[in-house]
C-alpha cells in the first residue's frame, strides 16, 4: 500500500507544472527596472560592439504583475500586449544576467544591455560582461540554456545593478 501511494504522489508531481524562478527586481521595485520589455520589439538592434539603443521608460499607470513582480509599459496596448504573452516579452532567465546564467550564477542584468536573439530578450550585467557575451552569443547561450534549470530554483540576486540608476517609470 505504502509502495501505492509513493507511486501515486510521484507520477503527480511530474503532472504539476514547473514554478518559474524569482524575478530580479531592483530599487525601483519594477521588473527590469521599469523599462518597457514590449518596446524593445520595437528599437533598431545595433551590431555586437556598439552599445545598444536606449530602453523606453514604462509609465507608473500601465503596469501588469508576472513571475512575482510588477513590470510598466509605456502604453496600455503595450500592457496588454505582454498581458496576452508574458513569457514571450520577458526577458530570459528571469531578468538575471545572461552571461552571468551561462557561468552558472544569478546577477542582476541592466536593461540598457539588452541583445534579442532567435526573438527572445537577453539582458547583461555591464558593457564589460556584454564584450565577454558577444564573443559567442551562441555559445553562451547554450551554457545559459544547460545551467539555467539548476540554478532557476534559487532565489533571485538582491544585488545592484554595477554603474546603473534607474528612476523606475515615469510617474503618473
């Protein structure tokens, strides 16, 4: 019977979905510190080696909750927008550092360090970091990938973003 009711508990488990890890939200209290991630979408992508363009500030009035955490949007279409498909408009890895995964820790990421490769949102910690990720994109990316589910688990970093102050979104 004991055997019965362990095989049952187990098989259940594996039915039950996954829980996300902890979202990185810094000072502001926002998820990527209150940058828009829909209008990333939107921004001329520069060449690896060149910084990329500047992030759209959310605005305090659209905001929608996710992962644990509150993110802002500059417009209500972009609110709802992410509100249809959050997984697709947040960025990997729970908002931590890409590279910072691909080494196996979680540290926070700055929303101005931003790359989207194969459509999905990669941030990282600083332009130094951002050299060491664009030496093989892919590559980390494949390491993140590997490390990503043994570490997604732990909570998220409570670290500060390095040479970054965000004002969070704009106020109503």
């Amino acid at each position: 019977m004991k055997r019965l009711a362990f095989a049952a508990a187990a098989a259940l488990s594996f039915a039950l979905p996954a829980f996300a890890g902890e979202q990185y939200v810094d000072g502001t209290g926002y998820a990527v510190s209150g940058y828009d991630v829909v209008a990333y979408r939107s921004l001329e992508m520069n060449p690896p080696g060149t910084p990329q363009t500047a992030p759209v500030r959310g605005n305090a009035a659209y905001t929608a909750e996710y992962n644990g955490a509150t993110w802002a949007f500059s417009s209500a279409e972009n609110r709802d927008t992410f509100a249809a498909n959050p997984e697709y408009y947040a960025p990997q890895y729970d908002g931590h550092c890409a590279y910072g995964v691909s080494k196996g820790g979680k540290v926070p990421a700055n929303p101005n360090l931003w790359r989207i490769v194969d459509d999905k949102l990669y941030l990282n910690i600083t332009d130094v970091v951002v050299g060491f990720w664009e030496e093989d994109i892919p590559g980390n990316i494949n390491l993140a990938e590997g490390n990503w589910p043994g570490i997604e688990p732990k909570a998220a970093s409570d670290s500060v973003i390095p040479k970054f102050t965000s004002e969070g979104p704009v106020a109503n």
